[in-house]
C-alpha cells in the first residue's frame, strides 16, 4: 500500500477552507476574515494567502482589491452554464468508460455506492457527499483520456459546491442515489448509450435541484 502523502502547510490549510465552504461554515458571497482563519489554524499569512491564491485559480474564492477575500457567489447563468457543460463532459466520460470497465471497477462502484447510501441512512451528508463525488470522478478516471479529466478537475470543487446544496434536501439526496444506481445497472450490462442517457438525466436533475434554490428573479452580480 502507498503510505500516506505529507501535506504540506499551504494544503493543509487550502483543504481545510474547502472543508469550511463545502459544509457551510463559510457559505457562498460570505467575507473571509482573514485574522480570525489564521488564529484558527495558527499559521501565518504567507502560506494562508498562497492558499487563497490557489482556491482563487479554481474559481471557489473571489479576491476584490481593497475588500478582502470572499467565497464565491453563483449567479443563475454561472450555475446553468456550469451544469450544462458538466453534462457533455460527463456523458462524454461514460461513452470512453464503458469499453474500459472490467467487473473489478464495476465492483468498486458498487461499494462507493453502498456507502453512499449506508451514510444517507445514517443522515451522514458529509460522507455521502463524498462517496457521490468518488463515484463520478471514478467514471471520469476510466475514460483514459487526460485532457477530460483535467478538465473535470479544475471544475470539482464549483460541482462539489453545488452538490451540497442540492444534497441539502433529504428527498432530492434519495432520488440522486437511486439515479446514480440506476446508471451502475447500465454500466454492469456494459450499456454505453443507456448509460450516458442516464446520467445526462441524472445531472440534469441535480441542476434543477441547485437552479431551484435560485429565484429567476434574483439580481445578477
């Protein structure tokens, strides 16, 4: 087994703020304070702000001259925009998977899945938000194609953003896990189209869910 990768302070530090965004603590629009975060974690402001440089590459945080440091707000557009290209990168994912899936990478899915569930019946959102992320990135990981892959993970933290707050609705929690179980039966039966169909629908699903919390009427940034 590989032994465990030693983060270094400025990691330690970038994934404790995404802990921060994705469990709400610090939620979208909010201002990051930056004097209160580094008591918090007892570090100093160099390796925080390289940190708050790196989540600002991945669109997570927004950096406004003279203002500070804030987390990012989505507007209606942004979150359509994100999920309707989400939906051709993913699709387009499990069309190059499915020739390349053995019954071992089947196996695993199914256990991600089970503990997905297992954690939805536990009420453990964190963990299930987890294993949801694990099976869609999994997918993404055995089309073998790297520019696909790159690109999803320049995008998974605004995903993950978005899938806890859909994953904030118990009954929306439950209908994703029976969708995403339904694309693992497609999978197993080696089913590319059907596959895809799925999570296309699947994803869709989880767009209206986000775009729902949303009012048409809300004003743009």
């Amino acid at each position: 087994m590989n032994a465990p990768r030693h983060l270094t302070l400025r990691e330690r530090i970038y994934e404790e703020i995404v802990r921060l965004i994705v469990a709400g603590d610090l939620p979208s629009g909010a201002p990051i304070d930056e004097k209160e975060l580094t008591e918090k974690l007892q570090v100093s402001r160099t390796p925080f702000r390289e940190a708050i440089g790196t989540l600002a590459k991945e669109g997570l945080i927004e950096i406004k001259p003279y203002r500070g440091f804030f987390v990012r707000s989505f507007t209606r557009k942004e979150i359509d925009d994100l999920y309707e290209l989400r939906k051709t990168l993913e699709c387009f994912a499990v069309e190059l998977a499915v020739p390349r899936m053995s019954d071992r990478d089947i196996a695993g899915l199914e256990r991600v899945l089970d503990a997905a569930v297992e954690a939805l019946r536990n009420r453990d959102m964190d963990t299930y938000g987890r294993r949801d992320r694990e099976f869609h990135e999994t997918i993404a990981e055995r089309s073998e194609n790297a520019a696909l892959i790159e690109t999803l993970s320049r995008l998974a933290l605004q995903i993950q953003i978005c899938r806890s707050i859909a994953n904030e609705s118990q009954e929306f929690a439950e209908r994703a896990a029976q969708e995403r179980d339904d694309i693992l039966k497609a999978l197993r039966t080696r089913d590319a189209a059907a596959a895809s169909a799925l999570m296309r629908a699947h994803i869709s699903d989880v767009q209206s869910a986000v775009l729902a919390r949303f009012p048409k009427g809300m004003a743009e940034r």
